[in-house]
C-alpha cells in the first residue's frame, strides 16, 4: 500500500504475538522486530520487519527462536543486529521458565530458507526469581540491562562474555510484592531504573539502590501495565493501565498527575511519546484501538517545531498570531481484531510507528500528514 496517501502496510504472522521492538540502532531504515508465541515452542519466530518508504512494501525475514515463546523483545540500542528476548521454555523436567538471552542476527544468505539466531549469551535471572518481565537495555549503553524478575530488578554488565550481576534492590513489603514491568530514566546520566508495582511507580537510583528515590503511589485505580518517559522533559514520564487511562506526571509532584485521559475502553497495555515531537503519543489497548493524541500540554513545543536562535525574532513575531496547539484526539486506529499488546515508533523516521496485535497482526502507520504539518509549522 502507498505511505504516502497515509494508508497503512499491514503483515500477517502465523503465530500469535505481542513483543515489538524498533531497531533501534537503525536510524536510516524503517525496521521493526517482532516475537512470536507459539505454543509448540521450538516453532516461535524473531521477523525482521522492513519498511520501504517508497512503495509502501515491505520485506522481511524470518529467524528461528527454537527454545520457547516470546514474551518481549528489545533492540540494542547501539548495535543493530544484536537484541534480547525474554522467553519461556520448558525444563528437562516439563516446568516452564522465564528465562533472558541476548541474540545476534546471521548475516544471511537470501537463499536460505530457514535463518538461525546467533545466541550470545544467557542471563540467568532464575536466582531472583520466576517471574521475569522484562530485560530492558540502558538507553546509550549496550554493555548494560536491567532485569525486572519478581520484587527484584538486576543491572547486568554484559562486557565480559558471561553477564555479571553490577548491582540489585528489592521491594520489600506486605503480601510478597511483584514487579509488572520496568524501563530507565533516560536522564540524569540514566543512574535510575523505574518499576511498577500494581498501581505503584518506583524511582530506584543504582547508586543507592538499598532503598527507592522517589515514588508514585496509587497512580492508577487498577494495575499499571507501561510508561514511558518524555525524552525532551527530564521530570515528566506518562503511565497507562487496566482503569483505561494514560496519564501524565511531574516526579517532583507525584500526589496528583499534570493530566489524565481516557481513550480507551478497556486495559491500556502500551504508551509511547515521540522522542522527536513529544506531544505525539500513541496507546494500546485490549479493546483492539491504537490511539494517537496530541498532548500538546506536556511538550517541550507548544507551539509545534523548536526553532533555531536565528529564527528566533521571527518567531516572536509570529506567536502574536499562532496558536498554541491543543491537545487532541489525532487519530483512532481500527486496524487489529484483537488485543493491541505493543506500539512503537520508528527510530529513524519520527512520524511511522508500528502496532501488534496478539492474532499476529503487524500494522504500520503514520502520523496524518495534517498534523505532521501542524506540528512543523507549515500550516
């Protein structure tokens, strides 16, 4: 289908899924990459997913992940052909386990049919625990992840060939916490590690990680599945979760969010800011919708793209006459039949971002070419 008219390019797995990643090395090419869940676990997949913004065509290749289903996925942030999967696989003794490794993609051979991983190492999380959620790598620094596993988080140095433990914490407190989900706090040097708890957020600086930083406590009405933080506003990260809203805050003045929408219908499994534009964000939900708003309030550009200090006295000419944007419902996408488990952005074009449902359903879209022109000021 033809980008260019704003239609999206749709690819269909034959497994169910809900772990996507962008490539995030990758800033030239459109890639995404998807996980697959099958419950016969040496059939599940890694697809490479290539957009060409040309066409509108895609081309993908297909990787096997032969020890067990998929449950998330992350990029490298620094390295393109290297990413982490948390996976679960059967014992010797027919348990299932959640368990970490970090991958290399094989330079291929189009010829060949069948693509095999290149497995460069495990990460043994199972001394902290069952339940592991997520491996996430430090934003700039490939050499470093953090594991989410029960009421522990781990920062892994992966520079030697077996990953060492640097530093863990714990949550400690009544009825034997469980961490949901966890990602770093990009600013500041990324010394901290957030995770959520049911409806908690949890600030832990690495630094002193015997006790949290700072918190959010009872920031939703029901669990909170994701956040993201804004990558323009050092203090301003957004959650979303099972009460159906996403909601954006301030660290500084956790007793009450700077704002709070409802969009959706159901659980909200997914919130995405634009690193480039941060009043775009995107949602996910259970009730099948991917929603992009512009939430033009809590953007370090109010009044659309940052100008240059040479631009700058033109620029206060024209805010006598521009308005502010408002924040708004860009877009309600009805691609998906089911769960919306994961949204992305592109890493190399900021107005693509990707959705995956748990039929198996990839859908690539882009922001309205309306907005987009709002935003850079061409309207």
């Amino acid at each position: 289908m033809d980008m260019e008219n704003d239609n999206p390019v749709i690819y269909g797995l034959e497994f169910q899924t809900r772990a996507l990643s962008a490539q995030t090395a990758e800033t030239d090419i459109v890639r995404f990459l998807v996980g697959t869940q099958s419950l016969e676990f040496s059939n599940n997949q890694v697809h490479l997913v290539e957009l060409n913004e040309e066409t509108g065509n895609l081309k993908t290749q297909v990787f096997q992940h032969q020890i067990g289903e998929i449950w998330s996925l992350q990029a490298s942030p620094v390295e393109p052909d290297i990413f982490i999967t948390c996976y679960n696989s059967l014992s010797e003794d027919g348990i299932c386990q959640m368990k970490g490794a970090i991958w290399r993609f094989p330079e291929t051979n189009e010829s060949t049919d069948i693509l095999h991983l290149q497995k460069l190492a495990d990460i043994d999380t199972i001394p902290y625990g069952a339940d592991l959620k997520t491996i996430a790598y430090h934003p700039t620094d490939s050499k470093k992840v953090c594991s989410v596993v029960d009421n522990n988080f781990v920062l892994w140095d992966l520079a030697s060939e077996t990953p060492k433990v640097a530093v863990s914490g714990t949550l400690t407190g009544k009825g034997q916490p469980r961490f949901t989900n966890g990602k770093w706090n990009p600013h500041n040097g990324a010394n901290q590690f957030v995770t959520l708890n049911e409806n908690n957020v949890r600030g832990w600086d690495f630094r002193s990680p015997a006790s949290e930083a700072w918190s959010i406590l009872s920031a939703h009405s029901q669990i909170i599945r994701d956040l993201d933080f804004n990558a323009n506003r050092q203090y301003f990260l957004s959650t979303c979760g099972d009460d159906g809203y996403m909601k954006f805050w301030d660290i500084r003045l956790p007793t009450e969010p700077v704002l709070s929408r409802m969009e959706h219908s159901h659980w909200v499994w997914n919130i995405r800011i634009n690193r480039f534009h941060d009043q775009l964000v995107l949602t996910s939900s259970s009730d099948s919708r991917v929603i992009l708003c512009n939430i033009a309030s809590i953007s370090s550009e109010p009044f659309g793209h940052i100008v240059s200090a040479e631009d700058e006295s033109s620029q206060n000419e024209e805010s006598c006459s521009k308005k502010k944007l408002e924040d708004s419902l860009i877009g309600r996408y009805e691609e998906h039949e089911d769960s919306v488990y994961a949204v992305e952005w592109s890493s190399a074009d900021p107005w693509t971002f990707a959705s995956l449902s748990y039929d198996g359903k990839l859908v690539l879209n882009k922001v309205p070419r309306k907005h987009k022109f709002q935003i850079m000021n061409l309207l």
